[in-house]
C-alpha cells in the first residue's frame, strides 16, 4: 500500500493526528453546548491523547511478553506493535480518574468525548490500510485484497488476497460515530452516548476479529481473541450503566 505519503511522511502517524486535531475540535464545540468550558475540554482532550498513546503500547507488550527477547526490546516503538483496545480502556481510566480530581461529573463529559473517540478509530484504520498491518484472513472474495510485499500484509502473506480488515473497522468506526449522532437526537441522559459507545464499538470489533489474521497461539479461551473477550466485556459494561441509568429515571 502506501505507508508512506509523499516519501516521506508516515500514512498512519498523519492520520492519527489528523484523527486527534479533528476529535479535539469537535469535543471542544459539543462541550460548549454542554456547559462544559472550552479549556476543561481542552485539558481532558489532552490527556485521552497522552493516555492513548501510552496505552495502545503497553497493552501490546503486556500480551506479546513472549516475543521482546532481549527484554529492552520493548522499548523499541519504532518496530512497530500497538493495541487500540489498550488506548481506549487506559483513556478511559484516565478521564475517570482525572474527573475524580478535579471534581467533574464523569458520564456527562465522556458523552462529549465518546463520539469522538468512534470517528478517530475510522480515521486511524484507514491509516492501517495504508500503512498494510492489521490484515485480515485470506479470501477468495470480491472484496479481498492483495497487499505488495513492501508491506507486513504483503510479505508475511505472500501477497494473498485478504479481507480489508482495516477497511471494514474504519467503515465500523464510522458508522458508530454515526449512529451516536443521531440517538443523542432523542436521547441526552447521562451516560447514554458514553454507554452506547461501548455497546456498539464492541460489537463492531467483535465483528471484524471474525475476519481478521490472528496466529493460533494468539487465541484465547473457546476460540475468541482477547479483544473479541474485551468486546463482550465493555458490551456488558455498556449494557449495564444505560440500563441502571435508564431505572434511575423511571419514576417509582
């Protein structure tokens, strides 16, 4: 594919920050409509971008252990290897904690920002695309494609035609963003878009692990990958606070 632009700028890192300068601005305008100042929204957009980062990191290290031989070798970042699931589960914790410290409501804010996060998995996918990691199992397929060998999709499958993993997460991540919109018309309680978010990004990415490339010892229990197991889990946390959300509105 093409993972770099130009020659000379990296495809995925400039659509990561394009995903970040666009996820800011909006945030920034759907905080003022909430109340929230912009400069509030401002410090949280800040860190969701630290803790991301940080996270989608170390969340691969801790489940490829096995592979950073000598140890150091984990530290090598321009070697690749990145979790999204780590970014969104770290982020998360942050805001949370950092609404604690400064004494804000948590579920109105990650309301503002949860859309957000939805549109920049479908910016930053396409980034995958181009750059040819995170590839899916071969297809014979109308919609598979062969990536060159410039690529890890490309060598490291013999130039195979594959299904576009990358795509269908970004057309995932997309139609999420989507769909967020348009409930938030109807429905602005506390928590709702925030747990919807979870609900719907868990079911895409369950979703499009049943197509992508895993080696068999990355398998886990019953045949599910961890992030298809972290799907399940932030369903069911996303199930649970609209649910209690929705019964603490309901008159007694």
């Amino acid at each position: 594919m093409h993972p770099q632009l130009f020659g000379i700028v990296k495809s995925f890192g400039t659509l990561l920050a394009l995903s970040f300068v666009i996820g800011i601005w909006l945030s920034v305008r759907r905080g003022r409509r909430r109340g929230f100042a912009p400069d509030l929204v401002l410090d949280f957009c800040l860190t969701v971008m630290i803790s991301s980062v940080i996270g989608v990191r170390l969340f691969y290290i801790f489940t490829h252990l096995a592979d950073y031989d000598p140890w150091y070798e984990a530290f090598f970042i321009w070697k690749g290897g990145l979790t999204l699931y780590g970014g969104i589960i770290l982020s998360i914790l942050a805001v949370w904690f950092f609404c604690r410290r400064r004494r804000v409501d948590f579920l109105p804010l990650a309301d503002v920002l949860a859309p957000q996060v939805a549109l920049g998995i479908g910016i930053t996918r396409l980034g995958c695309f181009l750059n040819g990691c995170c590839y899916g199992k071969p297809t014979d397929g109308p919609l598979g494609v062969s990536f060159p060998e410039t690529c890890s999709a490309g060598w490291e499958t013999g130039c195979a035609s594959l299904h576009p993993t990358q795509l269908y997460a970004s057309a995932g991540g997309f139609l999420v963003f989507g769909l967020l919109l348009l409930w938030e018309r109807r429905d602005r309680s506390p928590g709702s878009t925030f747990s919807r978010f979870l609900i719907l990004y868990g079911i895409s990415r369950f979703v499009v692990d049943l197509f992508r490339y895993y080696a068999p010892g990355d398998m886990g229990p019953l045949g599910l990958t961890t992030s298809q197991w972290i799907s399940l889990g932030l369903m069911g946390i996303g199930g649970w606070v609209l649910l209690s959300r929705r019964a603490a509105r309901e008159p007694e």
